[in-house]
C-alpha cells in the first residue's frame, strides 16, 4: 500500500515539474516576442481573419463571435484609459496634467500594449477553438446582435472620447521625440579636416 502511495506522489510531482519547465519555455518565448511590436499585431490580425473566415464558411457561431467582440470593446477601453482616473479618487501615482501650467506625466495607460495584444491574441485562439465544438453554436438572428454590437462601441467610444476631450488626454504617441542636432557643424568639421 505504500508503493500506491508513493507512486502518486512522483506522478503528482512530475506532473507539476512539467508543468512549471512548460510553462517556463511559452514564457521565455513570449518575452522574445516582445520587441517585435508590428509583427505581433500582424499575427494577431491573421489569428483574426482565420477567425472570420471559419465563422463565415460554418455560417454560426455568432454568439461566440459576439461575446468576442464585448470582450474586444472591454480591452480597447482599458486601452485608451489612462492607469489614474482623473474623475475618480485622488491616489499617490501619477495623475494627468488638468492645467496647461501643470508639470508634465506621460500618458500610462490602465492596460498596456503588451498585455492588450496578449489579450486580444488569447481572446481569438479561445473563440476560434469553440467554433469545433457545437455546443456554443446557438441559434440567433446574428443583425440584431450586430446591431446592438454596433450601438454599445459607438455610445462607449463616444463616452471615452468626451473623457479624452474634458481631461486633455491623447493615448497616443507615435515615439520619442528625435532632435536634429547640429548636422551643419559636423558636416562643416569634415570638410575642414580634409582642407588639413
């Protein structure tokens, strides 16, 4: 009886050692993803359109595809969010400029971009796996669902966007700032040291 015992045990154990060396390596291959910002979205936006095509060519799923799309209009608002609602509660971190003579904070947003695009990534292998299964294959009338997919993003967005406007906030940065030092003098420094 104790061989049973022991037997589970090491069974147990080498269950979670493969489990923690598996969950080290999709981690390890995660982090190199993460420079690769435009190549990432273009995977996601394949990942997306596959999505699309399965959802057309079964003609259903619509539900899922539905509850997708809430899931994606909840991670866009915690993208275009800042991290420290003005309007809210007064914390220790860092708060948006209300005034032109405020100092200056960056933009940080509640969801980053990263995380945004692993969301959006496992959002869309999620759904594109319920597609086999014919359980979530609910009949619905899919325009009216559309519809109303349709209203929420516009009320939603136009809600964040007055936010955007009221707090002066834009979400968007296209990078840092890059100055043009002085090119003159260098080049003029070149063509003095070949008169030498």
């Amino acid at each position: 009886m104790e061989g049973t015992g022991g037997d589970s045990s090491s069974s147990t154990a080498s269950l979670n050692q493969w489990r923690h060396d598996s969950s080290r390596i999709f981690q390890f291959y995660l982090d190199k993803t993460t420079p690769h910002l435009v190549y990432r979205w273009i995977g996601t936006f394949v990942l997306a359109i596959l999505y699309a095509l399965r959802v057309y060519y079964v003609q259903g799923f619509y539900i899922v595809s539905y509850g997708l799309g809430i899931y994606m209009l909840n991670l866009l608002i915690g993208f275009l969010s800042p991290l420290v609602d003005p309007e809210m509660e007064p914390s220790d971190g860092p708060l948006l400029p209300t005034k032109g003579s405020d100092e200056f904070k960056p933009f940080i947003r509640r969801l980053p971009e990263f995380k945004f695009w692993y969301a959006t990534t496992k959002a869309f292998c999620i759904a594109f796996c319920m597609t086999f299964f014919s359980m979530f294959d609910v009949p619905v009338f899919w325009p009216i669902l559309l519809c109303y997919w349709f209203v929420l993003f516009f009320l939603t967005m136009k809600r964040q966007i007055m936010h955007m406007i009221k707090h002066k906030y834009i979400p968007f940065s296209m990078g840092k700032q890059k100055y043009s030092g002085k090119k003159q003098s260098s080049a003029s420094s070149g063509s003095n040291s070949r008169a030498d």
